[in-house]
C-alpha cells in the first residue's frame, strides 16, 4: 500500500519560512518524480514544484521561482518543498504527489497517481 504522509504546515508572518516534508512509503521511492501542488479555497489545484527521480532536475511554477526550492532524500524516502519569503497568496493547502512513471516530473497533476492527505499554509499578512 502506497502513503505518502505530509508535515511541517502552520501558520506563519509574511516573510516568514517553513519546510514542508512529505514521507513515502510502499514505493521504491528513488525510482519516481515527485511534485508539490497547491489548492487555495475556491480555486483549482495548482502546480507548484516537481522534481525528477534522481533529483537530477527541477521545476518550478513562476510565482515561487525563487523562493520556494524542491529536494528529495531518496535513502530517507522523504521529499521536501523549503519556502522562503513567504506570501499571504501562498496560503493553501499544499500536496505532494509520486509520479506515475519516471522522468523529470510533470507539472500537470494526471501525471501523478499518488497524494498526500495535504497540509495547511497560512501566511498573514
């Protein structure tokens, strides 16, 4: 059974950090991409960051180019999402999800067929 189990949301200042970790488990991990997507209320799931399965490669969506940097541990089965200079739009509910196949990783969420349960970012203004 494949879980992936995210961590480390909250609320926190504009400006402020937070490091958002997302475990793995009942997949070999270092064998897929892995991306963050974002959904704040009343809006569509948005892509916010992928990364391949070697951690080879990276991308990120505009708005959090940056600021916001992807990294994966893969003898730890842990993906991280660090985020810097934190907006009040960044707040959502962030997900991360295992790719599908292996690759660069997608920034289109089909591509992804398992997701965490999401956590809470809140950023004040």
């Amino acid at each position: 059974q494949v879980q992936l189990v995210e961590s480390g949301g909250g609320l926190v200042q504009a400006g402020g950090s937070l490091r958002l970790s997302c475990a793995v488990s009942g997949r070999t991990f270092s064998r897929y991409p892995m991306g963050w997507f974002r959904q704040a209320p009343g809006k569509e799931r948005q892509f916010v960051a992928a990364i391949a399965s070697s951690a080879a490669s990276t991308r990120y969506t505009d708005s959090v180019k940056g600021r916001f940097t992807i990294s994966r541990d893969n003898a730890k089965h842990t993906l991280y999402l660090q985020m810097n200079s934190l907006e009040p739009e960044d707040t959502a509910v962030y997900y991360c999800a295992l790719g599908k196949f292996g690759g660069l990783g997608s920034d289109v969420s089909s591509e992804y067929d398992y997701w965490g349960q999401g956590t809470q970012v809140t950023v004040s203004s």
